[in-house]
C-alpha cells in the first residue's frame, strides 16, 4: 500500500458514517475483517440529523420515514432495539390549487373526479414505463437513449392531461426536491422502479411514509456507531486518496489512514471532491461532475396539540403555490404535543435559502396559516435544516441525474477503481435516495472489498 509509517492502519477505510458507511463497516465487522471510518462531521449519522426540544421531543431534520418493503431498515431497527410508530393517516387530506382551498380522501390530491382519473392514468403510464428499466443497468433499457434524451417535464407536457400537470409536477418536486425539467426521465423512471412505483413513494399507509423511528431515525447511526466502538473518527474530512494496487492511503484533517481497500460512502458530488493520487479516470470524475443534489429546506413546527385532528384533518397538504407546499402530520402517539413537517423544495428551495431564516419562518408559518388556520401561526418550537447549506451534504435527498447522464456515465456508478469501492444511497438499486437505499449499498460495497479480499 501507499507508504506513510504514521498512519494508522486497518484492513479497509470506509469514508463517511452515514448510514451507507455504518452498514458497510458493521458488514465486515460481521465478516472478521476490522475498518476504520472516518467521518468529516462531528456526529455520525449523514442525512439522518435528530434534534431534541427542550421538552424531550425527537425532530428528524433530515431521513424520516420507513414504509413496509424497506426491510433491510425495518430489520436494523428490530435488531438495535428502535422501534416505529405510524404516521397518522385519519380524516380528509386537503389540497390548495389554483388558490382554492378544498379537502379530499383517498391517495389523488384533488376534489375533482375528472382530474383524479386522469392523473391516475398517468401515474399508471409511469409505473409501466418504469418496470421496462432494469435497476441494476438503467442504460440498457430498451427505449434508454430516448428517455434519457428528455426531461421528465417534456414527458408531462406531452402525455399527461392538463388538469393533471400541476399534480405531477407536485410529486416529482416532492420525490425529488428537484424540478421536472432539472431530471432525466430514464432517471425518473428508474426510481420509480426502484421503490416499486409512484404510489410507493408518495403515499403514507402501505407506502414509503408509513412509519417513523420512535425517538428520531437518527438512532439507528449511533446504535451502530456503538457497536463499532473505538473503530469511527469524527472531525476527519478526507482530502486526498492515494491508491495503488497494493493499497491505499487516506489523508483527513484527523491524520493519516493506511488499508488495503477503502470504500468511500458519501455522495458523488462530495466524492468528487475528493483529490486522488493518481486521478480517477475521466469517466468516473466527468460523472461526479453531473450529479447534483436536490435543494430542500424542512421545516418542522411543535404546537401544544394537533389541533387539526380536531378539524379531522390527516395534516397532510398538497398545493401548487407558497414557500410550504407539502406537509405530514409527525406527532408522537397522542395529540399532544402536535406536530407538523413541511418541504420547502425545487425551486422553492433555492429561491428561500436565499432569505434570511425570518424570511422563511414569516412565510412558512403564512403557508400553515393558509391551510389549517390560525393556531398554525404561534408553533411552541420552530426548526428548520437547510440541507443545501449543509457542507458534507450539499443538499438533499439525493444526487439526481440529468439527461444523459444515465446512458453516457452510468456504468460508472457503482463500479470499483482499484481498490476503491463506492456506496451511498445514490449506489442503490432499491428505494436510492432514501435510508434503505444507503443500508442496501454499503452492505453491496461491503460484499465487493470482502469478496476482493478473499472472503
């Protein structure tokens, strides 16, 4: 391996302890071979981020829900003790459109039975368009190079009903925190397949908002964090890589790590930014270069109680205008204290982390006042995270694919470098964006160093 005497040394580095990282080490903990992970926050965890009010309440600022085909979360949380509790889904949901405020039940944001229909047709062309594109190859596909010629808003505008637009749109910048026209539709299409389709990813009962971790999702990071002891450094941005055959050598602001394999599980905007000695090839680097992050800005807001329940109002809101275009009501059990979690997404996103926080606060609060009404606008707490300030994120909630990155550079997504593997939720071919996602690739990058390792 690359020399350095100092350095300390293990069989494999794995770079990030966000959940990809904590699942990949805790893999070869498992399999007898002992890592190091270095990690550049002070906390481990990545986009999983819970905060604690003063009262004892558990806020999840980043990764949230769990929904029941994520089982390799649902059996992480059984196995260090976490348990969920579903996300409350009773009462009429509302939709504000067009500046008209009304309620509705059932999964299809909208009053209207015409636009209910259509927007069903289309949700139902996109999961059968989507189950043709192989997860483990997207660029193989067989209509790959002409959907991945286009933008998912293209793809609106020419096969979905107008009545119907608005609430596609709505949906991509909430799956997404991105734009329509910033996404590929080979990509749209791909994870879709990869959650097991649309409706998977927006509903709350049976879908990928079902349940959240009691006591913040957070905790998942730090029970395995404790299992793997005295093996994570904190504080330790990694700036440079030296790799070679033989080994690797890993330069932080913490000191100097030596292992035969590494596996670097942050995003690829970030591992981008790493410098490498000798340089990546080209088609791994250029790929980096065009996976941006999604701009989202969560906001959550505690009141005395759930004051809407009261309305029977599931909390949950869809609308077409304001800062807040979508919330879920996250109370713990009970109504009291209650609370609300609203996205502030896309273009949204990036035209208030502009502002100033009392911008965003006056008109996220403006927004909840809007739809549930007055005691919407005195919350005992309000919290927000701008994950595109975040330095070791970027943005949230995944890195996206643009048109033609898919067909042009996909296949150097996931593929090693030597002795360099890649993870990250960005890697994952189920539900990639999202925390099973991470657990799914750092387990797989686990797998590829164990197997080139000889175990």
């Amino acid at each position: 391996m690359p020399g350095n005497e100092a350095a300390r040394q293990a069989e494999v580095i794995v770079v990030g302890a966000g959940l990809a990282g904590l699942a990949a080490a805790r893999a070869l903990v498992t399999a007898g071979v002992e890592p190091l992970v270095v990690e550049a926050r002070d906390r481990v965890g990545g986009r999983t981020f819970t905060v604690t009010t003063p009262e004892g309440v558990a806020l999840d600022l980043g990764a949230h829900w769990v929904g029941p085909t994520q089982r390799r979360m649902l059996a992480l949380g059984q196995a260090l003790g976490v348990a969920t509790a579903n996300t409350w889904d009773t009462g009429l949901n509302i939709q504000s459109m067009g500046g008209k405020r009304e309620t509705y039940s059932g999964a299809i944001p909208t009053a209207d039975p015409l636009v209910a229909a259509d927007a069903v047709q289309a949700i139902l062309n996109l999961n059968m368009l989507a189950m043709q594109v192989p997860v483990e190859a997207p660029w193989q596909s067989p209509n790959a190079a002409d959907w991945d010629a286009q933008t998912c808003a293209t793809w609106i505008e020419g096969n979905v009903a107008p009545g119907a637009r608005p609430l596609l749109e709505l949906a991509i910048q909430a799956v997404f925190s991105a734009e329509p026209r910033d996404l590929s539709l080979l990509h749209v299409l791909f994870y879709v397949h990869s959650a097991g389709g649309l409706r998977d990813l927006l509903g709350v009962t049976g879908a990928a908002q079902e349940r959240r971790f009691v006591g913040g999702s957070q905790q998942i990071a730090n029970r395995l964090a404790s299992d793997l002891d005295q093996r994570i450094i904190l504080g330790a941005p990694v700036n440079r890589i030296a790799w070679s055959e033989s080994g690797v050598l890993v330069t932080s602001d913490a000191g100097d790590y030596a292992a035969r394999r590494a596996i670097i599980a942050i995003p690829p905007t970030l591992a981008g930014r790493i410098r490498y000695a000798p340089a990546l090839p080209g088609f791994r680097d250029q790929l980096t270069q065009r996976m941006p992050m999604g701009s989202v800005i969560k906001v959550l807001c505690v009141y005395p109680s759930a004051f809407w329940r009261r309305d029977g109002l599931t909390g949950q809101v869809s609308s077409d205008s304001g800062a807040i275009r979508i919330t879920f009501d996250i109370s713990p059990d009970g109504d009291a204290p209650g609370l609300l979690v609203g996205f502030i997404e896309g273009d949204e996103g990036r035209r208030w982390g502009r502002a100033t926080a009392e911008e965003r606060r006056v008109a996220a609060l403006a927004c909840l006042v809007d739809y549930f009404g007055p005691a919407a606008a005195a919350p005992t707490h309000y919290v927000e995270q701008s994950w595109a300030e975040e330095e070791w994120s970027r943005g949230c909630y995944a890195g996206c694919m643009p048109p033609g990155v898919w067909t042009t550079f996909g296949e150097a997504l996931r593929a090693p470098i030597g002795p360099l593997h890649w993870a990250g939720t960005e890697t994952a071919t189920e539900w990639m964006g999202y925390m099973e996602g991470a657990v799914q690739s750092g387990e797989r990058a686990a797998a590829e160093t164990l197997a080139a390792l000889g175990h």
